[in-house]
C-alpha cells in the first residue's frame, strides 16, 4: 500500500520521519510522501489529491482536523493515525 503521510514533527510524542518510514514498510505501506504539517501543508497536499490517493494523517486532534478540512468534498481516502 502506498500513502501519502501529514505529520506534524514538532508534536510532544512526534516520531522521526525515519522511524515513521520504518515502521510503515514493516507493515508492507510506502510513504510515498512526507508533509509537514507546520511547512504550508495545503500547497503541498494538494498535488496528490485524487480519487486513489490514500493520505494518512498521524497526530493529533489538531493535525485531524486540519487535513480532513483539506479532505473536504475530495475523492480520496483519508487514513487517521492518533
């Protein structure tokens, strides 16, 4: 499976990006891209939003909440990880 991955590295509990990587690819999922939340995140969402996309969100509620607003009214499925 491959997804796209929203986290927010500046989060409390926040894993490495690598380490995120590492556990996802032990489960046979890609993270085909990493966005950072805290870098304008919409712009660079966007691109990847369509009806196959599988985006993956991990953190919390604020995190949630800001990407499944991107989300809104899009064909892709979104993966919340809290």
């Amino acid at each position: 499976m491959n997804i796209i991955l929203v986290y927010n590295p500046k989060s409390g509990t926040a894993l490495p990006i690598e380490e995120l990587r590492s556990k996802c690819e032990a489960h046979d999922i890609t993270i085909n891209h990493a966005i950072d939340i805290t870098d304008g995140f919409p712009d660079s969402l966007h691109p990847h939003l369509r009806a196959d996309a599988l985006i993956a969100a991990i953190g919390g509620d604020g995190t949630l909440n800001s990407v499944a607003q991107e989300l809104y009214d899009t064909d892709a499925v979104f993966i919340p990880l809290p």
